[in-house]
C-alpha cells in the first residue's frame, strides 16, 4: 500500500518543480536577458558620438569618400573663413546676377587616415558649407581665381597643387579651400559637414 505521506511529498515535490519551471521560463522572457530595446540603447550608447560643439580648429570625427571605386577615411579640420567685400564680385562677366551677396572663402585641412589611397583629387569639399543668421551660403563654382582671392587658398579646382596626378596616402595632409556666397550684410557663423540623410551635419562656430 502506498504512503499517503510519500504521495503528498510527490505531488508537493511535483508543483515545487513546476513553480520552478515557471520561475526558469519568466526569467528568459524578462530579467535575465536584456531586450532588443535595452539591446539597441546599449549599441547606441556605446557608438561613438560626434561632438555636438566644436569650433574652428578642431578636427572632425572620420569620414569615408569614394572616389573611382576606392575609399578612404579623412578627417577635416576647418582652420579659418575669410570674408570678402560685395566689390570683389564685379570683375565677374555678370556682376548682377551676384548682386546683394558676397563671396566668403573656407579653408580646410583635410588628412587621410585610413583606407585606399586615392589617386583623383577626391570632393574633400562637396559636403562642406557656411552658415549665417539668415541661412546656409551656396557653393560658389569659380572658374579660375578673382584678384581677391587670398593667396593661400588653393582651390580643388583649379591650383596645381591638386591636380588630377595628386595622390592621397594615409598619413598625407592636404590644405584646401572654396568659395561660398551670401548676402552681403551677413556674417558667417558656422562651417559646416553633411554627413549624409541620416546624421546631422557638423557644425563649427567660427567666433
């Protein structure tokens, strides 16, 4: 004849095993793994952030550019803007069409720091512009050089020094500057870098 007591301790020992059962279960859907979610904010936080404050002469975090199906990393040091005066516009073939704006001149130290070496002059400065009060300034596509273009700029476009025989290599540096225009009353606040639809552009406050 069985024991009433062995039976009491079998079902006693039985709910025991599924309340721990139950116990294992919970802790693989909560607290013993973290979720996606926490997942995801550990990922986040530990990515690198860029800057949210930097001012001229501080470098950038890296940045890829292709250029001919090879990419390399660079980071980019924006070192001064220069501002010019309304009148440098005029020696232009349709000084109206530029009427009310002004041209500005960004300069820009550009290093390679890893990656293909790259034998185009690589668009350093595609995804570079200025900002004012008033908004953000245009690209201006200068053909040459005006009489006031500052004698230390040497354009991607059109200066020796980056022509179509340059080679980057990593560790190799090159200083470069654009022009940009905007209106002729305001000031340039902030050198900017797109970093693509997704990031926010960097910014530089240039005082």
């Amino acid at each position: 004849m069985s024991n009433p007591q062995n039976q009491h301790g079998v079902r006693l020992g039985r709910r025991l095993g599924l309340i721990a059962v139950g116990a294992a279960t919970a802790c693989t859907l909560t607290a013993c793994y973290p979720s996606t979610d926490d997942a995801a904010k550990d990922a986040t936080s530990s990515a690198p952030q860029a800057p949210k404050k930097l001012r001229i002469g501080q470098p950038s975090p890296e940045q890829e550019i292709s250029s001919y199906k090879k990419t390399a990393k660079f980071v980019f040091t924006p070192t001064k803007v220069v501002e010019g005066k309304p009148e440098d516009l005029d020696e232009l073939d349709e000084p109206d069409k530029y009427a009310g704006q002004k041209v500005v001149w960004v300069f820009v130290n550009a290093r390679h720091v890893g990656g293909d070496a790259l034998k185009k002059p690589p668009q350093v400065m595609s995804d570079v512009n200025v900002e004012t009060a008033t908004g953000p300034g245009t690209k201006f596509i200068l053909i040459g050089a005006l009489s006031s273009t500052p004698k230390d700029c040497h354009l991607l476009n059109g200066v020796k020094e980056l022509g179509t025989d340059d080679v980057w290599k990593k560790g190799e540096e090159r200083n470069v500057c654009d022009p940009y225009l905007v209106p002729e009353k305001s000031t340039v606040d902030k050198v900017t870098y797109s970093q693509g639809y997704y990031k926010e552009p960097l910014k530089w406050a240039v005082k």
